[in-house]
C-alpha cells in the first residue's frame, strides 16, 4: 500500500461565497480552530471584497495567505439563470474558471462545490464515474467548471464536491413554509417537483474532512432518497394534515429542472490509509454465503475457519480440487496457499455462475462433475470436500469416495470435513433436509481408513480446531494421507 502524506492547512482558507448558507455556517462552526476569510460581492467590513462579475475585485485577494480555498459563489436561481443567460454564464462559468485558474498556479488546493444537476436524472442514483448530461443551465455551467478543473494542469490541487439538496433551517423555501404555515395555518408546496435532501451538518463535515485531507478528485454527497416538495413537507410538519396543504403545479420546463434522482456517497474516508481501500473492486456474495450472512451470520466465522485449516495443510501443493465447491466464496483462502486451484460441484447452476461472477475466476477453474457418476478428468496433489460427504446417500458413499481416492496422486492428501452425526439434533431443519449421511469421528475413521492408510482426525466447536472428545464435537475434519489404489 502507498504511503500516504497527511497535510492540514498551516495558513489561511479562503471561503468564496461566505455570505452562502453554507458558508456563513462553516465559518460559525469550524472559525475557532481554523483561520478562514470571508469573501463579499458587497464591500463590507469583515470580508474580502470580491465580486464574480467584476474581475478586477480579484486584485483585492493576497493569494499568498491562503494554503486552501472552498468555492461556493455563484447564482443558484433556477429561473433567474434562465432570463439571464449572458451575466448568469460570466459568473457562474468564465469567471468561476478564471478564479479557479488563479487558486491552482499558486497550488492553493481548492474545493469547487457542484450538484447533481450535472446529471438528466434519468437514474435514481448517480455514481462519481457516470456521464454527466445536465438538463439545466445551472447544471451546464457546474458540468464546464468541473470540466475545466479536471483538465487543468494542477488539478492534483483540486476536489470536486456534488451536492443533492442541502437544507437547513434558514434554507429559502423552509423558512417560507414556516413563514406561511404560521400566517394561515397552511403551506403551499409543489407536488410533481423532487428534491433529495441532505443536512447542512453533512455538507459541513464533509468539506472539512476533504480540505484537512487535501484530496484530490471528485466526491459526492447525496440524500438516501428522492422525494417530491409534498413528500418532504409532510415529514417536515408532521403535525398537520393533508388538507392543509396547497398544491403548487410546476410548469412542464420547471419539471426538467428538478430530475427525480439521487448521487450516491462518496466522501474520502476519516483515516486516509483506507482510502486505497475504495479502489478495490465490488463483489456480490454468493448464494450460499449471501444466506449465511442475512440469516446466521455466525456461520461465515464457522465456515472461513474450516477453509483456513485447509490452507494450512495444504499450504505449498502443486495441485488441488475442492468437491462440492458450491458458490466458492471462502475458496479464496485455499487459492491463496497453493499454487493451482480448481473447483467443481454437481450442480451446474453454481458453476455457471461461478464462472460469470466469481470475483477470481480468472485463478480458479470450475467444472461440473459428479462424483458418484464419473471419475475425475485428472489427479491432484490434494482434494478437499468440506460439507459434502454427510448429504452423499449412504448407498453412494462407495462410489463417491472411490472416485475422489483414484483422482489423487499417489502421495496425494485428503480432507473430508462435515457435521457430527451428535451434532444433528442442533441442526437447523433446513440443513436436517441434506443430511442423509452424517457420522461419529470413529464411523468416520473407520470408513476413510477403506480409501486411505493413514486417517487423523480433527474436531472444531464453532470455529475452534481441537483433538477433543468426539461425541462432544459439532463438526470433524479427517486429514487422510496415502490413497489406497481403488480397482475399477
């Protein structure tokens, strides 16, 4: 993993737009441990005079002060951004580029905060890697400056916050609601307009978070869900009824402005060594272990445990199989201690999707194959069939562990591992339901010893592996060396 360089700003932060929701709320909560400057489009006392329509106020900004700047200026208005194409355009796009141009030549890391309108909202939820496809002006001229920070040539100075619906208390339309319902008793909503709302509180921690960390590239904060105005006012004052609601049609190009849709969360994580974390790729677990972990996830621990004792006795072989592999997910252990893994199962279904999904087909080989029916195409070095052997019919077992003891080499090894026949009045019914063939240790020695020379068996309790009394064991593992060579 690489070594990755904490650094915290040592100087000032320069917050554009502090007279923002946002801004003048980060100043109040995080002002008395960091050093930030306000930025003004008015000249008042207490803030940087500068003003986005006006590039000479940018002379009035000593970037040498600043280690870091938060980008928030700009002209949220829907519709006034629609009557006012050619200023909303200067300000929201050509001098928000210029400004950000002039933050990175001096490697003042900055973080620019966009929206989710940088998407259509054909999606419900809308990931970091997705094409963007804004519908609105607004959402164009977020798209462009995030274009223009992704391709300049300090954008390792750069991150990129999206953004659903930020609310809070003095958010515009809540405190209107408020204002209303305290007049009429009533609240005038929209009913087909949506919104995604996250807390100012979120947006707050998150910004601080990727400025301390100094984070490059681009980052998404959405709500859980996507709401119409109706729905969220609703939650909202609760302690009044429908009737009490005014519905507010929106035009049909109102519509396009507030897509049905969501961004999916994506923040840096609190301690940056886990960061590299993300760049892994997502799994699915299989159908076995996606059961497991919904209805006795204690038996993940169980079952891990059993593969890791595999790992161990096998650890270095040239060659080996696993029987009855079933969706493969603790196979990864095995995988990893030996030189070559393959895996087979009668039951195609769970190859075929081993095959397709399996997050390391690309190192184990699966195959079908039925033991009872057919012997193996190949010998190995060693085989394993962990919860196998108990649901063979007692009338197969002959045959089944024939098939395995010829598909060895000749110094080849075996582990059988399976549920004590003690073990069964604990069992679960719908593991009873497969378990035609369960055993004692002795039973199980006794019959290994047919197929093998040497036989030793292990007991676990949950997942602790120990040479203990066998009646008192929950499930037995029989590590058998030196295969007996079974005549046809």
């Amino acid at each position: 993993m690489k070594t990755i360089e904490v650094s915290t700003p040592n100087k000032k932060i320069l917050l554009i737009g502090g007279k923002s929701d946002i801004g003048s709320n980060f100043f109040k909560k995080f002002s008395k441990t960091l050093d930030i400057d306000l930025t003004s489009k008015e000249k008042e006392k207490g803030y940087v005079f500068v003003d986005l329509e006006d590039v000479l106020t940018f002379k009035n900004l000593d970037f040498s002060r600043y280690d870091s700047a938060i980008f928030l200026a700009g002209i949220t208005n829907l519709q006034y951004i629609n009557s006012n194409k050619s200023k909303t355009r200067l300000i929201n796009q050509k001098n928000t580029s210029l400004l950000i141009d002039k933050l990175l030549r001096k490697k003042i890391f900055t973080l620019f905060l966009s929206s989710n309108q940088v998407f259509s909202g054909k999606k419900d939820f809308y990931s970091c890697e997705d094409k963007k496809d804004p519908l609105s002006l607004y959402g164009s001229y977020k798209s462009e400056v995030e274009d223009y920070i992704l391709g300049h040539k300090e954008k390792d100075h750069a991150a990129i916050l999206r953004l659903t619906k930020v609310i809070s208390n003095q958010t515009r339309f809540i405190k209107n609601w408020k204002k209303e319902y305290k007049t009429n008793q009533q609240v005038s909503v929209f009913s087909n307009r949506f919104i995604s709302p996250i807390e100012l509180e979120e947006v707050l921690d998150a910004m601080l978070l990727i400025i301390e960390n100094r984070k490059k590239g681009i980052y998404q904060l959405g709500g859980k869900e996507y709401l119409t105005y109706l729905q969220y006012a609703k939650e909202y004052f609760p302690q009044i009824k429908d009737t009490n609601f005014k519905l507010i049609p929106s035009s049909e190009n109102d519509d396009r402005l507030y897509p049905p849709s969501s961004l999916n969360t994506n923040l840096p994580t609190k301690e940056l060594q886990y960061d590299d974390f993300r760049n892994q790729p997502d799994i699915s677990l299989g159908l076995m272990t996606k059961y497991a972990y919904w209805n006795d996830p204690k038996r993940m621990g169980f079952t891990f445990s059993r593969y890791k004792f595999v790992s161990k006795m096998f650890d270095g072989f040239d060659s080996v199989l696993e029987i009855g592999c079933a969706d493969a997910f603790c196979s990864t252990l095995v995988m990893e201690s030996v030189k070559k893994l393959e895996a087979c199962d009668f039951d195609k279904m769970f190859i075929k999707e081993n095959e397709k999904n399996h997050p390391h087909r690309s190192r184990i080989k699966f195959y079908y194959q039925d033991l009872v029916k057919n012997s193996l195409p190949k010998k190995y070095n060693g085989i394993y069939a962990l919860d196998v052997l108990e649901h063979i019919e007692k009338h197969e077992e002959q045959k089944f562990l024939t098939n395995l003891s010829r598909g060895l080499k000749a110094n080849g090894t075996c582990i059988i591992g399976m549920p004590s026949l003690e073990s069964q009045k604990f069992a679960s019914e719908i593991s009873k339901l497969g378990h035609v063939n369960c055993k004692s240790g002795e039973e199980l020695k006794s019959t290994m010893k047919n197929y093998f020379r040497n036989v030793f068996i292990f007991s676990m309790n949950d997942e602790t592996l120990h040479t203990g009394f066998f009646p008192m064991s929950h499930y037995l593992l029989a590590l058998c060396i030196n295969p007996r060579i079974q005549k046809n």
